[in-house]
C-alpha cells in the first residue's frame, strides 16, 4: 500500500536561506528548464507499490521511521525493496512530482556521469583530468586524475571563504574553479572540495562533447524515467552545476538509488557499465577518508572525515577516530548526502533503498543522518 501524507503546512524555507550568508547564491537555472523527453514522461512505472509486511518490514516501525523523519523537516521520506515502494510520506506541502533543491546529492549524480562515459570509452578516471582541462597543463595541477577528482583528494586550493562563497556567487563557477591553484600534492590531503569537483564539468563536456546537463538528461535521467529531475546551470549559463543544484524528487532519487542497488542494470539493459559500481561505493577510493567512494558516502569502518574538516596535511580533523557512519549497520551501505539532511541510502543486500529530503533549518543544520536512514534495514527490516 502506498501511503502519501500531506501535513498541509507551506513550504517555509528559500533554497539555502537557512544557511550562512555564502550559500545564498544559489542559481537554479540561468537557462530554460530543460522539458523531460516524451518517453521519459510516459514511461511505465517500475516502482509498484507493496505491502510493507510481504517485502519483509514491520509496518509499525516503518511508520515510526517515518514519525521521526517528519519530527526531523522532512518534506518526504520513501522506502522500496526491489523495485517496489513498501512507503512514501509527504509534509509541508511536498508532493511526488514537485522536484526541490537536493544540495550535494548532485555529486553522486556528477560521479555515475563520468562513470558512464567511461563505460563509453570517452575517459578514464586515471587519465590527468589535464586531458579535458587544458588550463592545467605544465602546471602543479597537471598530475592530478579524475579519480583525484572523484575522491576528493586532488589536493586543489581550498578555503572556506572561497568554497562557500566565491564559488556560489562566481557567475561562471567552472571557470572559477578551474582557474584556482593546486594546494598539496594529489593524494596527500582529504578535503571535500565544492570547487574541486565542479571542475568535472568541464571533464564531462570536454569527453563527451555534450553540454553536461544534456547528457545527464539522455544517458540517465531519461534512461531511468526520473520524469522530474534536472541538473541547473550558473548565472553565465556556460556551466553546468556539478557540486549541487539538481532538483529532484523522493521517487525519482528512489529510481537513481535502485540503479546502484542493481549493480547498474535497469530494465533488463547494463545502463552504467559492468564494475563501476564497485569502483564508486564497493570500497573507500583512498586512505584518507573510510567514508567516501568516489563522490558518494560509505559505511566502511576506519579515519571518517566530516565534509568542514580543516586541511591540515600533518594531522587532518577526525583521522585518529576508527567509526562508521552507522555503527553496527552492514559495511556495504552508501549513500548519496546533501546539505540539510539530503538522503538517498542503499542496501545492495537486500536491494532496499531509503530517501529522506527535507528544509534546511536556519543554522544550516540537521538532524536527520546517514544513521537514521540505516535504522529502515537494521531495524523495520526485520525479513531479508
């Protein structure tokens, strides 16, 4: 049975109002919205709704899960197994088809891109992102790799007052990013780097050929019928945001995760390429940070670095600490993360996949966490 609970109140919050004064300037599209194609609008739905109890879940503590999410601002919160919806609740006057602001899940859209035009033949991910990048050539940015980029190790220039907000109010922010220094060498320094990743923008263009927004939409967006999700674009319109900006909704983030929870098969076609879903979230990319892949976050145990940790090379914030983000939940869960408690969580496992969205409180904060997606499979689950 599939449940849609609307709480009537109006959505409250501006996209980032609630967030420090550098994260104001969010674009969400200098350009017209792009129009889903007509046959990602009329696509069958893959998604068929069940009941919880015959997918293995204890309905009671399902609903509980989903009175703690809306306790949390949630403006949706979506479970499925297997290609089927067990719940799906919507507050604040959300709905399954208005598409929000998702922050940094954006990058996890921007990695399985690149992985996609690897699978094409168009890059590496060893290659020297110099290759698409010919700004950085015969300078220290030179060695730096597309994993590099991938893993949030390339050792590019970071600062806060630069990553928050001369990037957000640059009105070309691909070619702000590009255009910044290389700070340690690559592999050296873990830092989750806005601008850094930005920088596969032009990676995705300069391989592909296609401006990248369009080939999300053709190659992923469509593919999977995400019938009203978009990547945005900056005031110039020349790039592509890449770091955050997509809008989406919990139905169509639940079809993106159950692409990863299908080892990259959907409808009977290998839609991203065999192993790169081992490549992205099978293991940590580096040594630095147990918790990341390559752009998205992982469960694996060991040094867990938070997203504002310093970038001190000697004795990086939190290396010392030997945690998961979900103690005790499986190792193999990973997440696509946002800015405000943006969640889309998969247990390849079982083949369950949890999506939480929701506003930004005033500080920025939220306290809706990785942990708490986890609780659907350590604790609803209660039949694999």
């Amino acid at each position: 049975m599939r449940r849609r609970l609307a709480a009537g109140v109006a959505f409250g919050l501006l996209l980032l109002a609630g967030c420090s004064k550098e994260m104001a300037a969010e674009n969400t599209g200098a350009t017209p919205s792009p129009q889903p194609s007509p046959s990602a609008a009329a696509s069958p739905e893959p998604d068929d709704a069940a009941n919880p109890a015959d997918l293995g879940f204890d309905p009671g503590r399902l609903d509980e899960l989903a009175a703690e999410a809306e306790r949390a601002g949630s403006t949706c919160f979506l479970v499925a197994r297997k290609g089927q919806v067990v719940g799906e609740w919507y507050w604040q006057g959300s709905s399954a088809t208005a598409p929000r602001e998702v922050f940094s899940v954006t990058k996890s859209v921007t990695s399985t891109l690149v992985g996609i035009a690897e699978g094409d033949g168009n890059l590496s991910i060893d290659d020297p992102a110099s290759t698409y990048i010919p700004e950085w050539r015969g300078t220290d940015s030179e060695a730096v790799t597309v994993r590099n980029l991938l893993s949030n190790d390339s050792g590019r220039e970071w600062t806060r007052e630069g990553d928050y907000g001369q990037l957000l109010q640059a009105p070309d922010r691909s070619a702000y990013a590009v255009g910044l220094g290389q700070q340690h060498p690559p592999g050296s320094v873990w830092v989750y780097n806005n601008s850094a990743i930005q920088t596969l923008d032009r990676v995705i263009r300069a391989a592909t050929g296609e401006e990248t927004a369009a080939y999300a939409q053709e190659r992923l967006f469509d593919p999977l019928g995400m019938a009203h999700t978009r990547m945005t674009a900056d005031a110039s319109g020349r790039s592509t945001n890449s770091f955050f900006g997509l809008q989406s909704t919990c139905p169509d983030l639940a079809r993106f995760g159950r692409l990863f929870a299908q080892q990259g098969q959907w409808e009977g076609a290998q839609l991203l390429p065999a192993g790169w879903v081992e490549k992205a979230v099978g293991a940590s990319s580096q040594k630095l940070n147990a918790a990341y892949g390559l752009l998205w976050w992982l469960n694996r145990e060991g040094p867990v670095r938070a997203p504002l940790d310093e970038s001190d090379p000697d004795l990086p914030p939190g290396v010392t600490d030997v945690r998961q983000l979900a103690p005790g939940a499986p190792a193999d869960l990973f997440a696509a993360q946002g800015f405000g408690g943006q969640v889309v969580l998969v247990d390849p496992a079982t083949e369950t996949v949890v999506v939480r969205l929701g506003n930004p409180t005033r500080d920025g904060r939220s306290s809706y966490k990785f942990r708490d997606a986890a609780r659907v499979v350590t604790w609803a689950l209660v039949r694999p």
